[in-house]
C-alpha cells in the first residue's frame, strides 16, 4: 500500500471511517441502518455554542452582565454601568438574537437532502439541497385527502389527553407587538427523552467507533482495546439504553406514540386538522427581518454547553490500512470528494485551490469530538407522510400525481430524504505527516485572510454566511493544525418510503 496518496483518496479514507461509525452498526449491541445516508457539507459551516440558546432558554431575553471566563472577578459584585444599554434593551436584543439563531438553524435544517448521488455500499453524498422541507409538507397538509370517519367523543378526548403529555402550548408575549401568541413545543417528558436519546447516541458512538477500528485487525492499539474493554462499552450502551427506558420515559413516550397512531389511523380527519394546527404553532416570525419560519431545534440541546452527547474519533495510518472509502457516482477520482485546499474569499466567493502534490498517509493524524444530535421539529409529522390514510386530492389536476417519494433506491420525488440529525464536531487536530510543512506553506500563501478546508473539515479563516462573516480561530504550527469550536460536518439523511401510498382498500375520501 503506498505510504503517499492524492488528498481526495485520504480525505474519503477518513469520511468512510465516520460512515461505518455512524451507520454500520454490528447488528446485537447496535442495530444497523438501511434506510439512511449521510450528506457531508463540501466545507464545515462554524457554529457558535450560543447560537442554541433559544432551545437552552427559550425566546425569553436573558441579561448577561461582564459575564468574563477568564476574569471571573469581575463577573459578580456591583458594576459600573456607564453608557451600558439599559437592562430592558439588553433584554429585548437578546431575545432579537434567540428568533435569529432561530431562523438560522431552521434555514439549515429545512433543505431538502439530494439523494442522486447515493452509492448503496456506502449510503454517503455530498450535500446538494433540492428544496425546502416545510414547503412540501405544507403542500402535502394543504392539497390532500384522508380517509373519511369520523371518531366517538370519548376517543377524541383521549386522543387530546394523550397529546397533551407529547406536545405543550404555552403563551409568549410578541417581541414587536407585545401580544400573545401560542407557541408549541415538546412536554417535559420529551425533552427528557430526547436528552437521554442523546446520550445513549454518544455511547453507541463511542463503541462503534472501536469496534470498527479493530475489526479489520489493521490498528493494534485499537484491537486490544476492544478486546479489554469491549465488554465494559457494551455495558455502557445498555446501561445508556436502560436510563433512556426509565428515567429517560422511552417505554411511555414510544407507548403514547403509538397509542396515538391507533387512533389516528381511525380518525384521520381529525388528525389532518391537528396536524395543520401543529404547523400554524410552530410558525414564528424573524422580527428582524419579518419572514416566517417553522421552530424546529437540537432535540437536546445540552451538548453546546458540556460534553454531553460527544464522543472521541480519531484517524491514523491503521485506520487507513483498514480500507474505510466511499465513493460518489459523479467523482471522477477514487473517492466522492475532489478536494484539496480551498481558499474561500469574502461574499461567500469560493475559489478552489488544490493542494499540489500529494499526503504522507503513514503519519497522517486526525482527531476530533463528534456528536450526532437529533432534529426536533414539533410542527411536522413523517407519521402523517407515509400514512397509508392520505392521498392528493384526485380532483386537483395539478397535484394528484405528484409523488412525495417514490421509494426506490434510490427515492424520488419531491421530498425523497429528509435530514433527522446533525452531525457536529469540536475540538479538529489534523497532522499531515511529513507533507505538513508543504501544507502549511500552500495555507500561508493563501491572500485576503480567506478560509482553508479539507474536504468538509473546516481548517479556520473567514466563513462567509447570510448575516455576514465569521472568523473561524484555528493554530497552525509545525505541531500541528487545531481547530477551535463547533463545526457541521453534515446531516444524517432518512430515505422516505413510498408517499403517498394510500390503502387501496379505502374507497371513502374527504
């Protein structure tokens, strides 16, 4: 095997590690996933760990006064206040921030996934969105039938009883306007079980992570490792499953869940209607720049703040003799991704720039923290999507062919995939061996302050975005390139089933 390749083969070397960690599960300890792909960013998108403070603390402004880690002293006792805004501005900019971040995180979350660049032994693309999620559910909600019965009193109000302990509305006073509005979001049980859900992801992760690095015998350390303490992993996911079931209310969310889709399956007027007023809940308006926006979130927010939900992943030469690749059906290199360094200048112009020559694989390094958080977005149902109760209104020659997806392999249509989580990493280190001199002297002639990247990883400079530019900080020295800070790598992708796929059984429509 050569000890030097070209960057795209070693960049996909690392991206078909983090599919087999992600994806392929063993099968006992760890189900394996058929039916999603992984869409990796062409370059990292930075993320700041306050940009999910409206999922920590809700819309509410909170006021941060001389709030200092590193002078801690002065972060508490009477302050000077001089010509500090006052106490309710801060308040009102603060909570102007949260509806932002808001939007930002909805706007990213929102598109559509491209599934025609899938390779089915790898289930990885590169991200290309196709459109925007809420769009076609809306379409979906607004020009479809369902099947027409209608339920009994009594099992309407069970119905409410039972949704009541899933979902909260709750009253929030209008930044703008001051009046109240009904915002809609998860109950408390929820929360708590989408935080657990979290951390029993971290500790599938984690023993994923070494048993695919020891399972091609290929990396020594790692195969002792798992010998030792494999047992003691397993232990740690089935202990992380068993607090998800009790203290985490797995058993009672997923039995209310499915109580709920019992009844839904008999009463699907009543559902559609529900359903349209989940969505008109969820809406909320930018009072910055007045569009409208559907609430979606991290389900459990808590990794912004501590390790919660993190796990270790690292890449060397053993990983690489490990044979981990994926290939893309539109590349025409030996990997999905056409990379070397890249040089992004302001306005969001990228200009590609390649990295001449090629990268030592026996010295290559890589380590990082990586999460996989869930998407929670409380104003869509996929139950409703691939239902067998709906259909597109057959008299509306526009839309009654129109197909949500086909389910094929890969799906088409208009919404084929849609993103169920985010795949973040913190805390990038990244050595190229003995080509590393070579790359940094490629980065430091780089003019214009821009921004370096291998393959998705985000290697530091500007990154240019909507609301304008963000300076990523990153060291690069002789020892070594460390990237501060949170990143997106890309999006855990579902495949949608045929939709819609209506009982051919039901002959009454409303």
């Amino acid at each position: 095997m050569a000890d030097t390749v070209e960057p795209e083969v070693l960049v996909n070397a690392v991206l078909g590690k983090v599919s087999d960690v992600l994806l392929n599960g063993d099968g006992e300890v760890l189900p394996k996933s058929d039916d999603h792909f992984l869409a990796f960013l062409n370059i990292g998108i930075p993320a700041h760990k306050d940009d999910f403070n409206y999922a920590l603390e809700g819309f509410g402004g909170v006021y941060r006064r001389n709030v200092d880690a590193n002078d801690l002293e002065k972060s508490t006792g009477p302050q000077e206040r001089g010509n500090e805004p006052s106490i309710d501005q801060q308040l009102a900019a603060d909570a102007l921030q949260k509806y932002m971040q808001a939007e930002s995180f909805h706007n990213l979350t929102n598109l559509i996934p491209d599934v025609s660049g899938i390779v089915e032994s790898g289930r990885i693309n590169n991200w290309n969105e196709e459109g925007r999620i809420s769009d076609v559910y809306a379409m979906a909600l607004q020009h479809s039938q369902v099947y027409d019965n209608e339920p009994d009193e009594a099992t309407t109000a069970k119905l409410e009883r039972w949704r009541s302990k899933l979902v909260t509305t709750r009253k929030e006073k209008d930044i703008i306007t001051d009046e109240e509005v009904e915002v809609t979001e998860e109950s408390a049980i929820v929360k708590r079980y989408n935080e657990k859900m979290l951390a029993y992801l971290a500790a599938a992760t984690e023993y994923n992570n070494l048993r695919i690095s020891a399972m091609a015998g290929k990396d020594q350390e790692a195969v002792h490792r798992m010998a030792i303490n494999g047992p003691l992993l397993q232990m740690k996911v089935r202990a992380a499953m068993n607090d998800w079931s009790s203290v985490g209310h797995k058993g009672d969310v997923d039995k209310l869940n499915a109580a709920i889709q019992s009844v839904e399956d008999r009463a699907f007027v009543l559902m559609k209607q529900r359903y349209k007023e989940d969505y008109v809940r969820s809406l909320l308006t930018n009072p910055n720049s007045g569009t409208n926006f559907l609430y979606s979130a991290p389900a459990s927010p808590s990794f912004a703040r501590d390790d919660a939900g993190w796990s270790e992943f690292y890449f060397n030469s053993s990983s690489y003799a490990s044979n981990h690749q994926w290939k893309s059906s539109t590349s025409s290199v030996a990997g999905g991704f056409h990379v070397g360094a890249f040089a992004a200048m302001g306005g969001g112009q990228v200009e590609k720039r390649r990295f001449e020559g090629k990268l030592d694989t026996k010295n290559f390094r890589m380590r990082f923290k990586m999460a996989r958080v869930p998407i929670s977005r409380p104003g869509i149902s996929l139950a409703y999507l691939l239902s067998g109760f709906w259909r597109f209104d057959q008299s509306n020659d526009i839309h009654k062919n129109t197909m949500i997806s086909t389910g094929g392999s890969p799906p088409e249509g208009l919404m084929p995939a849609i993103t169920t989580e985010c795949i973040l990493i913190k805390d990038l280190e990244l050595h190229f061996g003995e080509s590393h001199s070579q790359f940094l002297s490629q980065q430091q002639s780089i003019e214009g302050g821009g921004m370096v990247s291998y393959g998705p990883f985000h290697l530091g400079g500007r990154h240019a975005e909507t609301q304008g530019e963000e300076n990523v900080q990153a060291d690069w020295s002789d020892q070594g390139i460390r990237v501060r800070g949170i990143q997106y790598l890309g999006f855990n992708c579902f495949m949608l089933k045929k939709s819609p796929n209506p009982d051919p059984s039901i002959t009454q429509w409303i």
